[in-house]
C-alpha cells in the first residue's frame, strides 16, 4: 500500500494544478487508514484468542 502512496505523491507533484489530483491522494490516503485500521483490529484479535 505505500507504494501506491508514494505513487500518488509523485502524481500530485506532477500534476499539482488538477484538483483531482488531490482528490485523489485523500481518497488514497483514507483507503490506506482504513486497511491499517482493518488490519491492527484483526491482528488484536488474534492476539486476544491466543491468550484466551
């Protein structure tokens, strides 16, 4: 996922004058927070059973 960040930016910093452009790094951006946040809860819920 943070090579398509990366990619993103790069896109943003050659095409700074679209404003889809930026539409675009926050769409990624929340794409990304949400795959981290999916991932952090199901990886806690591991953790949880293997405890329990």
């Amino acid at each position: 996922m943070d090579e398509f960040l990366k990619l993103v930016r790069k896109v943003v910093r050659e095409y700074w004058d679209r404003r889809e452009v930026y539409r675009l790094h926050i769409y990624v951006a929340i794409v990304r927070c949400l795959t981290y946040r999916k991932y952090y809860e199901k990886n806690e819920a591991k953790h949880e059973e293997n405890q329990g």
